[in-house]
C-alpha cells in the first residue's frame, strides 16, 4: 500500500525548492499539496497549475482538515518558516495548513528556513525545542542565504528531505562544551571551549538526517530539534553518555573535559582563612572507559593543542576511531573559524584550511562517520 504524504508549503523565498520534493515524492507516493496564502507567493505559476493545491476551506466540501489529518500518514513542512512555526507551538489554527496539522498525530517532518538572526532568536529556538517531543526537525543548515548572506538558516535541499523522510539514519551523540569541577559549594574550576564546534557538529548531522542526542554544559544553549540533555560535571556528562548509548552508532567526544578533579572542600571557603593549597587528581579517561564499554561505536574524539603534532600516540591511547586536532595557538577559543587535522590510528586522514566551523562540521562529518 502506497504510503500517503501531505506536502505542507509556507511562505519562504526557499518555497521554490517544494516544487523539486514534490516531483520526488509523487513519483513513489501519494502526494497531496497544502499551501498557506503566503506560500503560493513563492511558487511558480506552473506548478499552482499542473497541481491541485489547497489553501483555503473554500476548495473542498465537508471538513478537509480532520478528514486530510486522517488520510495522510506523515506530514512534510518544507519549507517551514518562523511565522509558521510560532503558530503551530502556541496551538495557532488561522490557516488550513495549521488546522490539519493540530489534528494530526502521526510522523511531522519540518525543515526549517529562515535568516540566521531570525532562527538564533530565543523565541523561535523555543518554539521549536517545545515542539521537539512531536516534530522531526530536518536543519537547517548554514549556507547562502536571502539578499546575498552565508549563515544558519538554509533550508535542506529536496534530495536529502526524500532521503530523510524515507531512509531512516543512525543515532548519534555530540558532546560539547566545557564541563565544572566543584572547588566548594559554589565554586568550580572549568575552561574556556565555547562549544561552538560541538554545536554546530550537532546541527549538520540532524540537516543530514541523524537521531542526534546533543549532551551539552550547562553553560551553553541546547541544540533545538535535537534531544538535549545537559551535565555540569564530567561525572554527569560520562553517565549520560553511559545512558544514551543504547542503539547509538556513533559519538563525537567534542566536550572539553577536565583533566583533574579538585578534592571539593565541603560548604565555602573563606578568604579570611588566608592562603589556600588545592589538591588536584587525575580525572579518568572518559573517552578510553567508553571505548572499552561499547566497542562496536565509532568514537570521534577531538584533540586542543598548543601545536600541529599528529597525536598518534593519544588516539591509540584512548582507542578511539578518529582524532580531530586543532592548534588553539592558530584559533583562539570562541571563534566562529576553525582549522583542524584528522587522523585516524595509522594515518592523516583530512587536513582543512580555516573555515567557518559549520563547514568545518561539514569536513569532519564526511570524514569521519563510517
């Protein structure tokens, strides 16, 4: 039995692409096209005339939105804007599109597409963190943009929202950001990784189509669309890992973990004590523990160093599958830019230029899962 798609288009400049997915999905599947008003706007003449498309109550007797939610079995928003968004996560029901949307409760994809500014915006990573429970989100992705930009908003190309759709793909866990450790009740010892690369590494895997788990510190922001969870510690971040590795195919070890652990000194300490000697241990190897545990998944880890040594002797050490270095005397922590070097246990395997760091994830996504 043919599986039964509902087209759902939005009013985006990026609309035009929801012409090439349909021709896709209609050479397989039963294809039905819902508009917003906004959304005709974007699409060509041709295709509002080869194809029925509904938009408005007025084209269909009875009541389309409970009878349409009934007959589809999964939902496609491509592409998906802000606006629209917004609505659907605050039970909005101005429109067909949305109404058939609110009644239904089986597979919702939504690709977003927007400027960058507009999808970093609080209220829009809100909405769609709310909406993470039910929705497959599908990127975006950074890349050109409206009016001549480059950033975080562009939506998938049709190709690979087929591919999403239909080709299920693996589960993956990013790590990122920089773990605490307790020196008292209030005070930690940390370092400077702004999570950045792990972030971004999150955000092209989910474009790609990847179940991602984004393990994150606390210090930095989730990663809408993606199942977040967030650690303090490095105790806290290695048993999320422990507990999510379930079905897991692959880890990207981006976070930046401490190397001691201070002995925590109960309550808080008091300058007025005067001097002070902490007493530091050497933390576990996190990423060596979990190749031990689970062998079969490919671990990624990553490398900061004060120079362009091929650490052969640390990935060989840890086990892991890949190492990506990256000399943090050439980039300073907290840059958009990135320049890194991968090997595997034998051999170089990739070595980029400076990039953005959502190229840079591009970079390291092709090479490294296996």
């Amino acid at each position: 039995m043919s599986k039964k798609i509902l087209l759902g288009i939005t009013g985006s400049i990026a609309a035009s692409k929801s012409e090439k997915l349909h021709k896709l999905l209609t050479e397989k599947y039963e294809t039905v096209v819902f508009s917003t008003d906004e959304g005709l706007k974007y699409i060509s003449k041709e295709f509002q005339t080869k194809n029925e498309i509904f938009h408005s109550w007025d084209q269909l007797d009875g009541s389309p939105h409970i009878e349409y939610a009934r007959w589809a079995d999964s939902i496609v928003i491509y592409p998906a804007t802000a606006n629209f968004i917004s609505k659907y996560a605050n039970g909005l029901a101005d429109n067909l599109l949305l109404s058939t949307l609110l009644m239904f409760d089986k597979e919702i994809y939504v690709a977003p597409a927007m400027h960058e500014e507009m999808f970093m915006d609080d209220k829009i990573q809100s909405n769609i963190i709310d909406l993470n429970d039910n929705v497959i989100f599908c990127g975006p992705r950074y890349g050109n943009l409206d009016i001549g930009d480059k950033g975080l908003g562009r939506l998938i190309e049709p190709i690979e929202m087929f591919d999403i759709i239909f080709n299920k793909k693996e589960k993956v866990i990013v790590t990122s950001g920089p773990t605490s450790e307790y020196l008292d009740d209030v005070r930690t010892i940390t370092n400077k990784s702004s999570g950045k690369q792990g972030r971004a590494i999150a955000i092209e895997l989910m474009s790609q189509g990847y179940d991602v788990v984004y393990i994150h510190s606390k210090a930095i922001s989730p990663v809408a669309g993606a199942k977040n969870i967030s650690f303090d510690t490095s105790k806290e971040l290695q048993e999320s890992m422990n507990t999510e590795s379930n079905n897991a195919k692959h880890l990207y070890m981006v976070a930046a973990v401490s190397d001691f652990i201070p002995e925590k000194i109960e309550g808080k300490m008091k300058r007025s004590e005067g001097n002070m000697t902490l007493n530091l241990s050497p933390n576990v190897d996190i990423v060596k523990e979990y190749k031990e545990k689970y062998k079969m998944i490919n671990v990624i880890s990553f490398s900061a160093q004060t120079n362009d040594d091929l650490n052969f002797e640390k990935i060989n050490e840890k086990n892991s599958d890949f190492l990506v270095i990256n000399n943090i005397n050439d980039i300073s922590f907290g840059s958009d830019t990135n320049k890194v070097t991968i090997i595997n246990k034998k051999d170089k395997v990739f070595e980029s230029e400076e990039k953005n760091k959502h190229i840079i994830a591009q970079d390291i996504i092709k090479n490294t899962l296996i």
